[in-house]
C-alpha cells in the first residue's frame, strides 16, 4: 500500500486499489537482445496474444493492461475477477 501511494502519487498509477496488492497481477518486463529491458508497446502487442492464447487454452481469463483506455500498461497482466 505504501509503495501504490507513491506510485499514485508520481501519476504513474491511476489507482490506490491495485491487482498487485491482491496478488492477482504481476509485470512482466521483455528483455531485447542487449539482455536490456526493451519496452517497445508493439513486443508487448505480440507477447501478450500468446499470453491470451494460452490462457483461453487454460480456461483463465486474463487482463492485459495493454488493452485499457485510459492508460496502456504494456507489462501489466492480471487474473480477471470471477
């Protein structure tokens, strides 16, 4: 909760509420061929179709922060609530 603050309070949240805090998302960070964090939105587009895939094969319904309006979290997967 102190750490969703801060981040809320940097407008790098738009919530005090977090999955996180649930222990029902995480991020996943992608590592280019330099082994350094590579953030390209469109990787992430790609990643998270076969994260969908997967988990439409499991029967898991997902969230990926990719696909919101208001803000596009690229590393952010969540379990949907039931």
């Amino acid at each position: 909760p102190v750490r969703q603050s801060q981040l809320h309070a940097r407008g790098r949240t738009l919530t005090l509420r977090s999955a996180h805090l649930e222990g029902r998302a995480l991020d996943v960070v992608l590592l280019g061929p330099d082994g350094k964090p590579d953030y390209t939105f469109e990787h992430y587009r790609l990643f998270a179709a076969v994260v969908k895939a997967v988990s439409a094969l499991c029967r898991v319904k997902i969230i990926w922060g990719g696909d919101w309006e208001r803000l596009h979290d690229g590393v952010h997967f969540e379990l949907a609530p039931d």
